[in-house]
C-alpha cells in the first residue's frame, strides 16, 4: 500500500513539475509559430472539406 501511495506521490509531483516547466516557455520560435500556422491551416481546409461534403450532400438529397 505503502509503495502504490508513493508510486502516486511521485507520478503527481512528476506531473506538476513538468506543467510548471511548460508554463515557463512563453517565447516561441520561428518553428513552433509555422507550426502553429500549418495547424491552423490543416483545420481549415478540413473545415472547408466538411462544409463542401454538406453542400453536396444536401444538393443529391433534394
């Protein structure tokens, strides 16, 4: 019992530490923002995607 309490204990501050280390880095590089970019971009053209499967979908039902 004694070996699960700490096995816990050290996962949750293991967990904390790294979300306090995370937290820390705010500055972004060049990669990380076209990273972001290209993230932004895959959203939007599976978005546009969905909205042209809807049209179509829409234009065979009627």
């Amino acid at each position: 019992m004694l070996k699960s309490r700490l096995t816990t204990f050290l996962l949750a501050l293991m967990l904390a530490l790294g979300g306090a280390a995370l937290a820390g880095c705010d500055n972004q590089g060049p990669a990380e923002e076209a990273g972001e970019n290209i993230d932004e971009a895959m959203e939007d053209a599976g978005d546009a995607m969905d909205d042209a499967s809807d049209e179509m979908e829409e234009t065979f039902d009627n």
